[in-house]
C-alpha cells in the first residue's frame, strides 16, 4: 500500500501475538507514512481512541487467529478476536464515520467441496458452512459485517480468498512449516491421505485484490478471491521437496485433522469482471521465489522456530 498509494498515511494495529512478527515490517519501520501500534483490536477503549486520534478514512481487518489446528485445540481466542473484534473495529468506524471498512475472510466460510465433483467451484452466493471453530468464527465475523452493512449503513466489504503462500508466512502453515523440516531433514507430516486439495494464491496477489476492493468494490459486495490454482497436499509436498532437492522418503501419512474440508477451490469471476483483477504470479515461480527466500531469511525464521513456537510445534510433531 505505501509503495503503490505513496501519499496515503498507515497505520498498523497489531497485538504481536505469537504469530505476530514486527521484524516481517522491518523495511518500513521509518517510512514517515507509516507508524505501527502494538494492541489488541477486541480493546474497545484503546481502538476508540485510536481512532479519535487518527480519524482515518479507511479500515482494512487483517487480524486474526488464523489457524485451523490451533482453533481445534483451542476455539475460544478464535471467537474473542475473529468475532468481537471485527464487531470492535466496526463500532469504532461507526462511532467516527470511517468511509469504508473491508473484511479479509475466507474461503473456508463455505465448507467444502466433494473431491470428485471438479466442475463445483465456490460462489459469493453460496451458503455459509463452515467446519472448524476458525472457519465458523470468520463466517460469524462475515455475517456481522453484512447485518451492520444493511442496519446501520456501514460502508463495508468483504473478500474471501484462497489458501495464501509467500514470504514472510509463519511457519505452522503447510507450505511454510514443509520448507524447514526439509530443510532440517525433519519428517513431513501429511493429514490423511494427502488427497485434500487447496487452492493456492501468492500472497501479493491476494493484496493487490484487496486494494482494489477497497477503492472500487462495491459497499455491501462480498468478491472472492483465488486464482484457479488448485493442488492436492501431496503434489504440494513434492513440489517443495523436488526444489529443495529432498527425498520423497521423508513423507510421514499422520492422523488426519478433526473435520479436515476435502477440497477448496474458488470462482474468481466476480472480482474478475467488475474489478478486472487477474492473478500474476504462478505457482512454478511462486512457489520457487518462495523457497528462495526462506532459504535467504534464516534470521527470520530461526528466531520463530527457537522461540515459543517450539512448545506447539514439538507437542503437535513430537510423535510424528
Ligand atoms: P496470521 O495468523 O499469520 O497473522 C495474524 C496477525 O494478526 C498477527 O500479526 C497477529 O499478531 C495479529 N493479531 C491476532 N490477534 C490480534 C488481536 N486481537 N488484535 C490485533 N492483532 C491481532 O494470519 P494470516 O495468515 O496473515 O491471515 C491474515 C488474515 O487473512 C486473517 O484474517 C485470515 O483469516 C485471512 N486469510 C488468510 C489466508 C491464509 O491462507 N493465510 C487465506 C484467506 C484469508
Ligand atoms: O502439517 C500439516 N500437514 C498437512 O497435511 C499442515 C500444517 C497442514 N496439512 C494440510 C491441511 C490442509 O489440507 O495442508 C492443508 C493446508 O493446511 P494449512 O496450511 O493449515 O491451511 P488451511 O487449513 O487450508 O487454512 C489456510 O487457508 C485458509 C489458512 O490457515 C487459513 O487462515 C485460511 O483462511
């Protein structure tokens, strides 16, 4: 956003929790557009203020408990900052007649699709039906969104995009958390069969969407957002192995995740004609540029991987 709109002021409220990673915004820290605020966004007191200090003109909700593992373990943080603090974010832009407000969902507020029926593709219109206490907690946050948009005329939208990969991804997420056990000779658990299926989208293309939603969207929209990029995890894992140049051997099948959804994959028609937003990176490079930089950024992860990541990461893989 600050190289693409140079003249807009950003400011970022994140609580840092352990997926959060100020080292991730290192090269802007002294940008003087922007300016980073450590908080949590379920603070009702604190965003109010911020906003009444601010006034902004926009507000974009990133923040999340994104993972799906950790939601099975644990739902209740889940419902805490994907639920009340988008209902937060959204009285506070009430409050102080915030121009617009975008939501960053998901795919997974649809559920899933059958592995056999390769014809269905996920629709904005299709019902909500969502399987793991995160996804119900994105679909709650969504529904809230359209009731405040419709009640109260709050100027908002919503995306729902696909798997995300890239730099920078906290290394629990499957392509992530694959890259540094090869690269640690580390067994790679595969869920199940390995036949489930994700479609895949480089990070920076799902960003791109977003900034277009977010001045040309229209208000009460939702615009999904994937780029036909669809992988069963095993072809993932290869993928990675084969650029790293590991063996297939280090495959270990684990028991599968609780209520594991088949297959998502997106219809990006929508954003398509009435954005024109297309997907630019493919997965080939994509997924090359983003072993590339693991590989170059071991500062980065090491600290992760060494930290209080360790506790979760060896109770979740110590067996497997
Ligand atoms: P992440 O878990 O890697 O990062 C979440 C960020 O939110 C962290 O910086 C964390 O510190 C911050 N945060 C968490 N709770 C907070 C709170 N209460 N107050 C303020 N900040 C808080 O998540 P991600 O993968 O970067 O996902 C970002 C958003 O995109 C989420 O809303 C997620 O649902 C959505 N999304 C992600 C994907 C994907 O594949 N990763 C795909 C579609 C949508
Ligand atoms: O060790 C693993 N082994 C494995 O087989 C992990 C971590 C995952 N998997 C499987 C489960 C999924 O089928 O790989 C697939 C991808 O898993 P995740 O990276 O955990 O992503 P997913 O559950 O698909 O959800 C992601 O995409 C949608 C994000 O975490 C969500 O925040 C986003 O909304």
């Amino acid at each position: 956003m600050l190289k693409n709109h140079p003249n807009y002021k950003i400011v970022c409220l994140d609580l840092l929790t352990y997926a959060g990673n100020l080292e991730t915004l290192e090269s802007i820290m002294d940008n003087p557009n922007f300016k980073f605020v450590k908080g949590d966004i379920t603070d009702r007191e604190l965003v109010f203020e911020l906003f009444e200090k601010e006034k902004f003109d926009a507000v974009v909700n990133f923040a999340a408990e994104s993972h799906v593992d950790r939601s099975i373990e644990n739902p209740e943080i889940f419902l805490k900052t994907n639920i009340l603090g988008t209902q937060v974010l959204m009285d506070a832009c009430r409050a102080f007649d915030t121009k617009r407000f975008h939501q960053v969902s998901t795919d997974e507020v649809y559920g899933d699709l059958p592995l056999e029926r390769l014809d269905l593709f996920f629709t904005e219109d299709m019902p909500i039906k969502a399987s793991s206490p995160y996804s119900a907690s994105k679909a709650a946050a969504d529904l809230l969104v359209l009731a405040y948009c419709r009640t109260y005329n709050l100027p908002a939208t919503i995306s729902r995009c696909s798997n995300n990969y890239g730099p920078y991804q906290f290394p629990e997420k499957l392509i992530p958390l694959v890259i540094l056990r090869a690269l640690d000779n580390k067994t790679i658990p595969v869920y199940g069969t390995g036949e489930n299926v994700r479609d895949w989208l480089y990070v920076e293309d799902h960003c791109r969407a977003i900034d277009l939603i977010l001045h040309d969207g229209t208000i009460g929209e939702v615009y999904n957002i994937g780029g036909h990029n669809e992988k069963t995890n095993l072809e993932v894992v290869k993928t990675i192995l084969k650029e790293l140049k590991k063996p297939e051997s280090l495959i270990t099948f684990v028991k599968d995740r609780a209520g594991h959804d088949l297959r998502y994959a997106i219809d990006p028609s929508k954003i398509h004609k009435e954005l024109g937003w297309l997907p630019t990176t493919n997965f080939d490079d994509g997924i090359k540029r983003t072993v590339q930089w693991y590989l170059a950024n071991k500062n980065w992860w090491e600290k992760i991987i060494n930290g209080e990541y360790r506790n979760y990461y060896e109770r979740m893989y110590a067996e497997k």
